[in-house]
C-alpha cells in the first residue's frame, strides 16, 4: 500500500477527531492554486481547514528537486508541474505528505515558516487551478443517456446505435469554465417553443445543471501519436467535480445536426481542488461490464477502473436559504472509464496538452433520486420537483443556487473534493 494513504497516518494540523471529519486529510492533499492574502498567486495543497503555500516550501528548499527549472510553484497555474508527469507528482506529493505527518518536526516546530507558508482557507481566494486550453465533454452515463432518449425518441431508441460503442463526446468552450463561487447569468438565445411558429430570441426559459466530474490532463501526447487505453491514467492529473450548465430550450432547436452549442457555452463550473489519483486509489471499484464488448483500443486493461466517488447535488432559493438535496449519484455508474475517454480522444493522433479538461458527461444512476440533472429529475416538466416551502422547479430560476460535492468515504478517513457552487443572476 501506499504509504501516503495509510489510514493510521495523523497531520499535526488535523489532531484527533479532526482527521475523520475533514475532506481533506493529510491521506489527501489535493493540488490547487490560491491568492494569498497579499494577493499574490501559489501553488498549494488542502490539509485540514488549511492551505499550504508550496512557493514558500519551495523557496526554502523542502521539496523535492525535480528536471524542471524552479520556480514550479510560485505560479498562477498547476499547468507546467502536471506537464512533468506521475513520478514527480508522486515525490512532491511524498514530500509534503512527510513535512505534514504529527511526527516530523520541520513544519511543524518552525513557526516563521508555518506563519509563511500556511493560511486558514477562510483567508485565501481560490483560483481556476489550471490554464485550460481545450475542454472535452463526454456522455458517459448509460441511465442518463437512456433517460434523455426515452424523453425524446421513446424506450426503444433511448439510446443511439453508436452509443455502447465508443465514448460520445463534443468539444466544449475552454474560456467559459469558471470557478466555484462565479454567479451564472442566464444566458440569451434563439428559442423555438412554438413549433408552428418562427424562433424568438431572448432569455432562457430552461437553465440546468449537470452533475459531471472531470479530469485534468498532466503530460500531453504528440500529433499523430495516440494515447494507448493502458497508460492512459499516467497522463491524468486529477480530478474535480463539474457543473456544465445548460440551456435546454436554446438546445433544442440548435443541436441538430451538430450537437450543443450555445446552450452549453456560457458557463461550466469546477471545483477548485483537484484530487490526486494517488488519493483515489484505496477507493478503486469495478466498472460496469459493457456489453457488447469494446473494440480493443478501448479494452480496459483492468476491470476496476473506475472510483467509489458518491455525489450529492443541493439547492438554496431566494425564499428557502437551507439546503436541500436534489440528488445523490456515484462516479462509478458511468459506463466509460476516464482511460477509454482518453484512448478515445486521442485514437486519431489528436493531441492532448497540460491542462485540458475532460469532463464525464451527467452521471445519473438507475432510481429516480440519483438522477443528474433537472431535465430528469421533473422529467422533462411533467413532474415538478416541490421544495420544502412548497414552491416546486421543473428548471433553475434566477437566484437560485446549485451546489455539488463529492466524497470518497474510507474506514478511518473520506477523501473530497470540497464544493462546486453557482448562482443563476437575470442576464440583464
């Protein structure tokens, strides 16, 4: 085993009890990038109800020299560290692991360093983690993909004859994913509600969530040169959780015949830590057996190739300010792994660069209250979801806000991914 993710292992700075309930225990040490309260920007990681600034551990020499001109750290992005690969994730992930333990005095005895290098997360602005260049969306949830078909074209052709295949994708719009926390505004379209009448335009009258998690790509591939299915892991960083936000009527009428456009344009969400696949790896689960049986570029190597990661989506409204969840998923329902997106992606020579974002598409599973999206969840408007104060939502209203989590839960410690939350705002 890993000894990083030894359940048995404490951090001075999450004693006791404190190590089971936070998200982020030194078993761990999730990857991001902050401003510091003098606003300058860093690279760090979460332990605890703190960020350590891995710029400070850097310039004091602490870490782990690496084949990369310094600073690594000392940076507005993750994107020139995660170009480096799974060998040097892994030492510096080592390292901080050691400086972090109860029983190494570095850190922990030296208050000028600690006072430099440590900050309450209440202190700090998180940052998008990652310069994205490109951002890939895939339909990887088999109950999801077979829930929009029902709606739209009957049981019988739920799903599309490519579908069990390969993994469906579009390319996304890189520049509009934001931070947790960023206000949504409603976007404005081309709409058709009237099929007998000619399109109008104006404000979207169907903004939806979607419950996705996504996958930052470390070290990229060449042109020309195809990622193969079994080191398809070694070139992901991490992952986050997704918000892809859609506009379901602007949807309607733009997608045929080349898919979503603006309804998927104006904003998609993330986390803003990015959990290792170190930290992931006591919670590996079976995938589901995929019948018929894929081509063999994307034979999974290994049948657990997927994450007990469990997903929770809340609410808050102008009139009801306490939460309420919506609905509960797990990561491990998709259909297709991260690796076969990847050997997908790729199987052209099309090339993946540090930074890129692949995200899984809605992840619903099979009973109604695991469903991803209000699109299934009021099943297209004719089951109207009732909250607590009695007013009910087939679609988000402005004001409205959408909270994600999601929680790898172990015997002695969870591993999380912390938050992603939007509020939708007018467009005007």
């Amino acid at each position: 085993m890993d000894w990083t993710v030894d359940p048995q292992r404490r951090s001075f700075l999450t004693p006791g009890e404190q190590a089971s309930h936070t998200p982020f225990p030194l078993q761990n040490l999730p990857w991001g990038v902050f401003r510091r309260p003098d606003g300058s920007p860093t690279c760090g990681v979460a332990i605890g109800e703190w960020a350590l600034d891995l710029g400070e551990l850097e310039a004091a020499g602490l870490l782990p020299e690496l084949d990369h001109p310094s600073p690594l750290f000392r940076r507005s992005s993750l994107n020139r560290f995660a170009s480096l690969g799974p060998d040097s994730w892994r030492k510096v992930r080592e390292r901080i692991s050691e400086l972090l333990g109860d029983d190494e005095a570095r850190l922990r005895d030296d208050h000028e360093l600690r006072h430099r290098a440590l900050f309450r997360r209440t202190d700090i602005q998180m940052q998008l983690p990652f310069e994205i260049g490109d951002y890939t969306d895939f339909y990887s949830s088999r109950e999801h993909a077979t829930n929009v078909g029902t709606m739209f074209r009957g049981p019988d052709n739920a799903l599309q004859p490519n579908w069990l295949h390969l993994p469906v994708a579009y390319h996304g719009r890189a520049s509009s994913v934001v931070v947790s926390g960023t206000p949504i505004r409603r976007p404005q379209g081309q709409t058709r509600p009237d099929p007998d009448a000619p399109p109008i335009f104006g404000p979207s009258k169907a903004v939806d969530f979607e419950l996705e998690m996504g996958a930052f790509i470390g070290p990229g591939n060449s042109l020309g040169e195809p990622i193969p299915i079994d080191r398809a892991e070694s070139h992901l960083f991490g992952m986050v959780i997704v918000n892809d936000w859609s506009a379901r009527d602007i949807q309607r009428w733009e997608y045929v015949p080349l898919g979503p456009f603006l309804a998927k344009n104006f904003a998609t969400s993330i986390s803003p830590w990015v959990v290792s696949f170190d930290a992931l790896e006591p919670f590996r689960c079976n995938s589901p057996v995929q019948d018929p049986e894929p081509l063999e570029y994307l034979k999974s190597p290994r049948p657990d190739a997927t994450f007990d990661i469990e997903l929770q989506v809340d609410i808050t409204t102008s009139s009801l300010p306490q939460p309420t969840t919506l609905c509960r998923s797990n990561f491990r329902y998709l259909y297709w792994s991260l690796a076969q997106q990847v050997a997908h992606h790729t199987v052209t020579g099309c090339n993946l660069r540090p930074g890129d974002l692949i995200a899984s598409g809605t992840i619903s599973g099979s009973t109604p209250d695991s469903f991803g999206s209000m699109l299934e969840l009021a099943w297209k408007g004719d089951r109207p979801i009732e909250l607590p104060d009695g007013s009910t939502r087939t679609m988000l209203q402005d004001g409205d806000t959408i909270t994600m989590s999601a929680t790898c839960h172990g015997k002695y410690y969870r591993v999380g991914f912390g938050e992603v939350s939007g509020t939708v705002v007018p467009c005007g």
